[in-house]
C-alpha cells in the first residue's frame, strides 16, 4: 500500500511553553502530523518548502532506507538541501514494525520544531507479543527561546557561547515556561495560553496502554516518569526488549521506546506524568502531562506534588537501565559471532584554530558542499579530504580523566569506507570535557542499520578484556545508544546495506561543532539516484532526470 502526504513547512509563531517564538511547523503543526503505516508500505511525503529564507530536508529516524539512500533526508550526505519555493518528493518503504520519528536534518534545524512520529504496525493477522487495549506515542523534547541562528552563531564565536540549558522541558510539544520569571529575551509569554496547556493522557480505568514515548531533545537526557505507576518496557527502537518493570525511564534524544502502563490504581484522581533533565546538573523546570483517569475532569490537577524523577547525577541507574535492556525470547537476533573490523572511537572536546569543537580520535567533522552519496556513486573524489580519518587513538596511553597537554583537533571532512558485507565493531569510547571537570552522556545515532548493542562499561575500554564480557546472546538491536559519562559502548554491525551513512552526537549542538562522521558501504550496488537529491556543489546536472 502506498501512504500519500503532502506537508507545507513554514515559520509560524507558537507558544509551546507560553513564550511566543518561531517554530518551524508542519501543515501548521508542531509535532508535525504522526504517520501511521504497516510493514511494507510504501511512504510518499511530498515536502514543500515554505520557509521562504531557508533551506530544508527531512530525516526518517530508525528507517534503514534499504535500496533507497537517497531518501534518507540528510542534507550534505544523501541529498542537496531542498531550496526555499521548491517542493520534494521522499519516497521509502518502511520494512519493519515499530517506533520510528522524523525530524529536521539540515543545521539545527530539527530544535525549531520539526519533528514528528513514524509508527508501523504488523502485517495483517500478525500480534505483538504483548498485550494491550489502546496505543498512544508521545514525543518528549527540549525548547529554546533563542533562534537556532543565535545558536549556531554562539557556537561558531570565538568566544564560544554554548546554547546553554533549555528554557522548558515539552512533552508531546507542550511546556510550561515560568512567565513570571526573569524571560530570556523580551517578548510575549502568557501562561494562559491553551497552547501551553498541559498534555493530557485519557485511560480507561482498568486497561492496559502502550505508551511509545521518544525522546528528540536538543541537548538534554531525560527521565520520565509517571506517578503511581510502573512501566513494562517492550520495544525500543523497533525492536521487542525483554519485559522489564521501571519507575522511571531514562530516554536519550534520538530513542523510542513503548511501556506497556495499566490504569490499576485510584480512578478518582488524575495523576501527574513528568519529565526532567540527568546527566547535567538540570535549570529547566520539569515537564508536566496529566494521565487522566475517565470520567475525571482532564484538566483536573492531581492532588499530589509532581514526582521529582531521580537525581540529575545518579550515573550508576542510568547505566544499569541500559544494560538491562535486551532481546525478547523469541525475538533475538544473533550477531555474528566475529567482526571483521574493530573501531575505536574517542570522544573529545578540542579546540581547532580557537574554535570549541568535539571530536572523533581528534578529527572534527564537517559538511563538504556536494552531497556524499553523489560524489562517491559519481566518483567525484576532489569535493573532500580523500584521506580516511583514523580507525583508532593511541589508547594505551591515553589518560580519559584528564585534558590533553595538547587539545587541537583537525578538521576533516572524510570519510570511512566500509567493505561491503563485513561486520564492524564500533567502541564509543567517552572523556573529560576541556573543562576538566565532567564528562557528558552523547547519544551517538546511525543512519541506515540497526546494530547490536554488545556492551557498556565506565571508564577505559580495555580491549582485551572487555570483549570477553560482550553480550553475544540476546543484544538488543538499536539505532541509538548512549556512551556515558567516562564510560564506553561497543555495538555491531553488518555493513550490508548500499550508501552513505552518518553516524553522529544527536545532540544538534554537538554534531553542529563537528561531533560525527560517514560511512560508505557497496557504494557500486547503488542504484540510480534521484536527481532532485542533486543540484549543489558539484552535483549540478548529474542523474537522470
Ligand atoms: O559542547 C559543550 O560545551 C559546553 C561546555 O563544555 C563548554 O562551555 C557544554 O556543556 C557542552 O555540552
């Protein structure tokens, strides 16, 4: 079956959190409209660019965009930016069931406001193996009253001005800033606003929901928690987990998850749902949403203080919550036994000519102007750095507590070809920030696969121990995961499917300031590619129209 959209995106102003700014909508939607499907249809998003000043493209998170890498909505990897006026057409299967988003990918422009929620269903006659009454999604994010321009200005400054934290937590794009405090820039906020009224979640007393929460902050990790209720977590990123009871769940940006959550307790009160920031020392209020018992009036508040959510620096819960996440009996994928190809990725804060970048084994990465996918299919070797960046740092000597003597990166904007079919081992390995002081939790995200998720640890990956204890058994498969703070994460992969993929910090500041990087796979068994993806750089006048 084929799923037709057609979306306008343009500026508008909302009040998301009852501070009046520019957010980037969709048909006059922020969330953007959730697209709903089955396995095996075939999705057309036709995307007109109405923002009149800027360009666009839009990414489908979690979908491997199999025989199609030209629509995976990258701009300066999979396709030239769709210019303002101009009106693009995505076309892509979705192959799996599940918990999937899109979002902006050009600049940081995903933190404006577009952004959404893709949810797959089975086939039909097939059942989850998990029972429930009612499916509801809710996205979670973080919002920012400066434009995305001040922004990425601050952070392309010497000196550097960091985004900061956010000024509201939303849940489902609604939030609550304080009107009364001191705003962060002049301007409207009214906080009777209805757009900024809570979101409002109505159970039936006694059924069970399948609630896909799904984080796409901008900066920050979260927790979510819902008072007087459990979750059963079943699904994270379109793939089964192995049941297990939480409190509270811990979310990176660019994860989806579903919690199956039964409405089992007192039926004549609402109760409280919340959001708030871990990993960095929090100044955001926490986001509020109301689950909201039937018959009670929704916009009841519950009588009880909202729950708190556990403590921002409570590391060690963080880290046990993404170990326990595994592979439904079942439903396990085994990985290959062996890889061909280990990588070790070191996550650093630099500096390179002044400028506060991140970096990956001390290159920082940034955009060249003629698309990836082009100019590797086309052979088009001078439009970047042909040299591969490097597979590995010198880790035996490598001290991940302290700052470097030396904190200069280079920049490069080269990429790692993969041979086709091979499996690679990829290990996250984290650091201290320039600061000194910290480390942070970076929810690193790959475009086109889902990996096995073989391991996580704190402190130096020790490579001949730690691949000991990988999990070879029952790893979830992802297309997000988490590296802690001082900590590592190795996962697997299968470089099988034909491309050019990023892999970066979903954190938009961070992969801004060059926290990513490409890899090319079976690049010869690409197909033709669309010429509407072409047109910048040094793609002009190449495909087949
Ligand atoms: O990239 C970042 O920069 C700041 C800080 O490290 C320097 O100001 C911060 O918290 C980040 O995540």
């Amino acid at each position: 079956r084929i799923r037709h959209y057609k979306w306008e995106v343009k500026y508008e102003y909302k009040s998301p959190d009852c501070y009046e700014k520019l957010a980037i909508t969709i048909n006059g939607r922020s969330p953007g409209p959730t697209i709903l499907a089955q396995q095996g249809d075939t999705i057309i998003v036709e995307v007109k660019n109405s923002l009149m000043l800027e360009n666009l493209a839009i990414h489908w998170h979690g979908i491997r965009q199999i025989g199609t890498p030209g629509m995976d909505g990258t701009e300066g990897v999979s396709q030239c930016p769709i210019l303002p006026g101009d009106t693009f057409k995505y076309e892509f299967k979705v192959d799996r069931p599940g918990t999937y988003l899109y979002h902006a990918h050009y600049g940081m422009q995903r933190e404006a406001g577009l952004y959404g929620s893709i949810r797959v269903s089975l086939p039909d006659g097939e059942t989850e193996p998990f029972a429930y009454d009612y499916d509801r999604s809710i996205i979670l994010n973080d919002w920012y009253h400066k434009s995305t321009y001040e922004q990425a200005t601050g952070l392309s400054s010497i000196p550097f001005v960091f985004v900061g934290e956010p000024q509201s937590l939303l849940i489902q794009g609604r939030g609550k800033f304080n009107c009364s405090s001191t705003p962060s820039a002049p301007g409207v906020c009214n906080a009777s606003n209805p757009e900024c009224s809570p979101y409002v979640m109505t159970v039936i007393p006694g059924k069970t929901y399948r609630l896909r929460v799904s984080s796409l902050t901008a900066l920050s990790a979260l927790s979510f928690q819902i008072e007087g209720h459990n979750m059963t977590v079943v699904e994270a990123d379109g793939h089964y987990v192995e049941p297990f009871v939480v409190d509270n769940l811990f979310i990176y940006s660019g994860e989806t998850y579903s919690v199956l959550i039964k409405a089992d307790q007192d039926p004549s009160r609402n109760y409280w749902m919340t959001t708030n920031v871990v990993s960095r020392e929090p100044s955001t209020t926490n986001g509020l949403a109301i689950l909201n018992y039937y018959p009670n009036h929704p916009r009841r508040s519950p009588p009880t203080a909202p729950p708190a959510g556990p403590m921002w620096n409570d590391a060690a819960s963080r880290l046990a919550q993404s170990q326990a996440i595994k592979a439904r009996q079942g439903f396990i994928s085994t990985p290959p036994a062996t890889s061909n190809k280990t990588i070790v990725f070191l996550n650093t804060q630099n500096l390179v000519n002044g400028y506060t970048r991140w970096a990956v084994n001390n290159v920082s990465f940034t955009l060249p102007n003629t698309p990836y996918l082009v100019a590797e299919k086309y052979n088009l070797r001078h439009v970047y750095n042909q040299s591969p960046p490097p597979t590995g740092y010198d880790f035996e000597n490598y001290n991940i507590y302290s700052v470097p003597a030396n904190t200069n990166a280079s920049l490069s904007d080269g990429i790692y070809r993969l041979e086709f079919n091979t499996t690679v081992d990829i290990i996250l390995q984290n650091a201290v920030t320039m600061g000194g002081t910290t480390s942070e939790t970076h929810p690193w995200h790959l475009h086109g696969h889902d990996f096995w998720v073989l391991g996580y640890g704190t402190g130096k990956f020790d490579i001949n121990e730690d691949p000991k204890k990988y999990n070879l058994v029952n790893p979830i498969m992802k297309n997000t995961v988490p590296v802690h703070p001082y900590g590592w994460t190795a996962f697997r992969f299968k470089a099988d499917n034909p491309g050019v993929w990023l892999f970066h910090c979903h954190i938009e500041a961070h992969f801004h300031m060059g926290m990513g990087l490409v890899f090319q796979e079976g690049i010869e068994k690409v197909g033709n590619l669309p010429s509407s993806i072409m047109g910048c750089g040094e793609s002009k006048g190449l495909g087949n129209p």
